[in-house]
C-alpha cells in the first residue's frame, strides 16, 4: 500500500526509525522472549472525571507544544511499557486508551498496539493519519512518530494481504487436488467392479 500523501511531511530522525523498529521486531517476537508477568510498569490512562473543572480543561487547550525532547522521551516510555507488558494485557490498554483521539501521542500508541496485536491495522493507520492531518503545535511534534508507525503498519497490511492471497491459492489447489483423487477413486472402484463381474462369469458357465 502506498505511504499516505502529506503537504508537510515531518522531518524523519534515525533515532526515531531505531526506536520504532526496535519496539516492534521486539515485540512481534514475543513468543521467543521471556515476558515479566507484571506490569506494575504500565499505568492505564486515566479518565477525566465528571468533578473536574471545566478550568482544567481551559487550562489543557492551551499548554504549551512538548518540546522534541519530551516528545522524544515519551515515546521511548510507551514502547518500554509496552515491551514490559505480558501480550494478553494488551487488550485490556488498548480499551483503556478509548478512541485514542483524546490527543496524539493516545493515537500513537493505541495505533502501536493495534498494529502489534494484529487486530485493526486500519483503524491504527486511520488514528496515525489523523495525526499526520493536524496542525496544532502538539499534533506536530508527534507527527513524526506517527509517520515512521503508518510507514512500517503500511507495510505489514500489504505482507498480511500477500499471505492471505497464497493461502487463498493453497486452499483452492488442495481442493482441486481432492477432487481430481476423488475422481480417481471412482475410476478404480469401477475397474475393480468390472474386473470382479469378469471373474465370475467363468465359474456360472461352468456349472450344469
């Protein structure tokens, strides 16, 4: 599939491709890896409750942009949670994170989580694409992040599709290969059938 367009496409720092490619390789892996079976690491995202002044929320429109160095560190904190959290408990964050609309870096991790669950790549490239599409200063700092995981998500729909499509072809041709046996059974079933009629008719003909 091809990478999504973007009028202004962020800049593309190695040490993000390290950091992404790193939590992913790591954790499509896990099946070999020795998993801690606690996650006092991950802590859920936490609900605003209905108490909460609306001056929070005022207040939270207009924080600052992280810097990249926040951003940056943020990052490396979702993927170090993640990697330290048994895979069946990745369901359980996922919900946690709702929509994962309440902000970009939400987006990117609910999409990282997707994406290594195997469950929704297209709604994980829908979350990073919505990303991408922001303008405010915090969507931005994000966006790279979010352009490295639709990059390697892409990539991993289009190899599910491929192997899908061989699976499909395997399926039709063990098919035909049982009909085509099948067929050759009922042949043999009729030659034996014939051949055991010609086997008696010798021995009536020999009776008075």
């Amino acid at each position: 599939m091809p990478p999504f367009d973007h009028p202004a496409r962020p800049t593309r720092p190695t040490h993000w491709a390290r950091l992404a490619i790193t939590a992913l390789a790591t954790s499509l892996c896990v099946a070999c890896a020795p998993w801690s079976t606690s996650s006092a690491g991950h802590q859920a995202v936490a609900q605003p409750s209905a108490a909460q002044p609306a001056a929070s929320a005022a207040s939270a429109a207009s924080k600052p942009a992280p810097t990249q160095a926040e951003v940056d560190r943020s990052w490396a904190a979702i993927q170090a949670r993640i990697a330290s959290t048994p895979p069946e408990q990745w369901p359980a964050n996922a919900a946690a994170l709702g929509d994962g609309r309440a902000s970009p870096e939400q987006s990117v991790e609910l999409a990282l989580l997707l994406g290594l669950m195997h469950t929704d790549i297209t709604r994980a490239l829908d979350l990073l694409q919505g990303v991408l599409q922001r303008t405010e200063p915090e969507a931005r700092a994000w966006q790279g992040p979010a352009w490295l995981l639709q990059a390697l998500l892409s990539e991993q729909r289009r190899q599910q599709e491929q192997i899908d499509r061989v699976n499909t072809q395997l399926r039709d041709q063990q098919r035909d290969s049982q009909r085509r046996i099948d067929q050759l059974n009922e042949k043999l079933e009729a030659l034996k059938s014939i051949e055991r009629s010609l086997n008696q008719r010798p021995a009536a003909a020999s009776r008075p």
